[in-house]
C-alpha cells in the first residue's frame, strides 16, 4: 500500500454577507430573487423508514411541507445517516445507534431489505447501497462520478476508472471516502494510484459539506470543551469553540472558507448590532469556552450568561455561523421556525435564497410558507406506510390564482379548495 500526499490551496470567492452582490435570477415571475449556483440537483432514497422510494429534485431553497407522521423527520435523518456513514464519529462506525439499530432504520423493519441513497450534483454522482445488523453496518456498493472520473465499490473491491485496485481491500463499514483525508491543507490518499486533483479535493470534503440541524438553543451556546471538534452537532452544540476560534483567525477544519479581513462574518455582526447585543468569550478552570453574551440598554450594558440568551438569538447564532463560518453546500434544518419571532424568520429568509448554501428547510407553520414561491414548496403525504413527495405543478398559475382569490399559500396547501 502506497501513501500519497498532495498538497493545494484553495481561494474561496464568495462573500459573508447577503446582500453582496451576485448574479441573480428571477423564478416564475415572481418577486423572489435567488443566487442562481448550485451543487446538489436530485436525491432519491429507497427503504429509509417510510421513504421506500422518493426521489426530490433540490433547488436553492426547498420548503418541506406535511402533516405530523408525513415523512419530515424522516428525510431529514436519512442525510443525518449519510453524513454519519461517510464521515463517522466513532470507529468503529455505529452509524445506526442514535436510531436503535438497523431495524430501525429499514422499511417496515425488514432487515433483509438493503437501504440506498443516490445523490446527482452539477458534475459529480454518489450512490451508496447498505444494510446493517444491529448497530454495525455493512457498506455493499458505492459509486462515485466526479467530472469523467469514476471510483466503484462492490464489497471489499475497489475499481479506479474502471481499473480493479488488488493490493486494496476496504472495510465493510469504511465508505471509500474515508481513502481520501484532509489535514488542514494536506490531503492523504491510502490508495496506491494517483487521483487527479479534482477528485481528491472532492473526496476530502464530500460528506463534510452537508449540516443537518435540529438546534436546541439552550444546548448550542452551552460551555464546550477544547478537545470538542470543530464543528456543529446536530443541536448546535460547539458553536462557542467554532466562534471563538474564528475570533482569533484560527480555521483548522477543512471546510471553512474564511472570505474576509474580518474575523466575525458580517452577517452575524449585522445581526448582532441590530438586536443591540454583542459576545465575548470566558475561559473556564478545566480550559472549556464559554460564551458571553453582552446586551445594551440605553447608555448601559449588561452581561448575560447562555441560559439568560433569547433562545431566538441562540438558534440565529447557530444558523448564520453554519452558513458564514462552515460554508455547506447543503445545509438541511429541521422545523425552522421553532423558537424563532417573525422578523426573525424573514430575515433568514434572505439569507436562504442570497447566501451561498442550498437549503432543505421543514416547517409546519404557515408564516414561513407564505415567504416563499409555490415552486419551492415540497409537499410530502402518505399513502399507507409510504411517503410521497410532490412539487406544487404549475406555480406561476397558482401565484395567479391566488392572487386572484386573495388567499396566501398557506391556505391553499392547509386546505382552501383546490
């Protein structure tokens, strides 16, 4: 077996803040603009849970919409899953445990079913093929397309572009993203051929690029310790070491793009500055961050400990942080509008459609529909124990229609005749 090293620099281009300008585009004549990049283009997922076979085209912004038990959940745990598969927290990985086991994960607990994801973007495939016993998983195939390159996985064998690899075998629970790592700016292949450096770059952060977030406030601006990743958890939880670092200009994880002389984004300094408050950072006796907020009243401010924070602001912090700070290409986050006032909830709205990121976004409340086009509706129903995904057919017509009869989006998708 070979080791291979590559070293490169990266220039991030884009901007922290919204309203820098872009090229934009308008969508069915309405008055949404959207930053017309994107990545991630299809979907589609087999014997998820109640995902037996959906497949969801993903656009810039992507409002997923349904009654309780309609599948919401669901879809944003299968790319909690994924992340965990291809880049795992543990080793070995246990991708299954937060879930209570394979069981729990497959269609209609059938274990003899195997799950699969396949992922289309601008240039690249992913197709993954599992199944699992308890809490260990048992990879069988994975494919890889980037550009004209391609890597397969069948078992333990490995093909590069079409060439079987024989001094390789890899492990039934490793993803054959995990040949490829990325130190800082040094990239390490453990395979004994030389990628191009395209697909080394794509390998090293594929996985990494994708966030889910289900935030709970009290727990993501809680105190962390140093030797906690820098990253985001599923809850928020890390944000006081991602911003700390980033105040003192340290960016060690792969996937930040740091892009601009300033060491707060100036989107969360925005925000900040109009909620009249601003943060500082206490180090603990066992070396633990915690964060310190500081709020103004009139001529006068004041300190705040997390649990003293609006839970609104916590949430906020977190999402803008993972949008400016971690730079996803997909930022997937559960029910939205919890914990969120109004203003806030529109003003993440541009931030949606003007920021780099594409965003799949759940939500059970009509005000956050009623912010967006009919075309970035996702509606999800149930047919017996499978769901169904739908985009809204025709949404310059239904704009009209609306219009029309005065009713919001909302209604129509709540129940104003059809």
């Amino acid at each position: 077996m070979t080791l291979r090293v590559f070293l490169y620099l990266s220039f991030p281009t884009s901007k922290n803040c919204p309203s820098h300008t872009h090229n934009h585009r308008k969508l069915n004549n309405s008055s949404h603009l959207y930053f017309i990049e994107t990545m991630y283009k299809k979907v589609r997922i087999k014997n998820f849970k109640s995902l037996y076979d959906v497949e969801l085209d993903i656009r810039k912004v992507n409002v997923v919409v349904g009654p309780n038990g309609s599948g919401k959940s669901n879809l944003v745990q299968v790319f909690m899953l994924l992340r965990e598969i291809i880049r795992p927290s543990s080793y070995p990985p246990l991708p299954f445990l937060p879930f209570g086991g394979y069981d729990k994960v497959v269609y209609m607990h059938d274990t003899s079913k195997d799950v699969s994801i396949d992922i289309v973007g601008d240039d690249f495939e992913y197709s993954l093929t599992f199944n699992g016993k308890e809490h260990t998983i048992n990879i069988k195939k994975e494919f890889i397309r980037y550009k004209d390159f391609t890597i397969e996985r069948e078992d333990e064998l490995i093909k590069v572009d079409g060439k079987e690899i024989k001094e390789n075998r890899i492990s039934p629970y490793n993803s054959v993203f995990s040949l490829v790592q990325k130190v800082g700016m040094i990239t390490f292949s453990n395979l004994p051929v030389q990628l191009p450096h395209d697909i080394m770059e794509f390998m090293a952060n594929f996985g990494y690029d994708i966030i889910v977030l289900r935030v709970i406030p009290e727990i993501a601006i809680s105190q962390v310790p140093n030797y906690f990743p820098l990253s985001l958890r599923v809850d928020g939880y890390g944000l006081a070491k991602l911003l700390y670092l980033t105040r003192l200009n340290i960016f060690p994880f792969p996937t930040i793009k740091h892009e601009s002389a300033e060491s707060i984004p100036i989107a969360i300094k925005r925000f900040l500055d109009e909620n009249n408050m601003r943060f500082d950072f206490q180090i603990t006796q066992d070396g633990s961050i915690m964060l310190i907020f500081k709020e103004k009243i009139g001529d006068k401010e004041i300190t705040l400990v997390p649990q003293a924070v609006p839970s609104g602001v916590a949430k906020m912090l977190v999402i803008l942080s993972a949008i400016y700070l971690l730079n996803p290409k997909l930022l997937i986050i559960d029910e939205v509008e919890n914990h969120l006032h109004l203003k806030f909830i529109e003003e993440l709205t541009d931030h949606f459609k003007f920021s780099n990121p594409q965003f799949i976004i759940t939500t059970h409340s009509p005000l956050v529909i009623d912010l967006y086009d009919p075309s970035d509706i996702v509606l999800l129903s149930r047919e017996g124990f499978d769901t169904k995904a739908e985009r809204i057919k025709n949404s310059k017509e239904l704009t009209d229609k609306l219009i029309d009869l005065g009713v919001s989006l909302s209604d129509w998708i709540f129940g104003f005749p059809k």
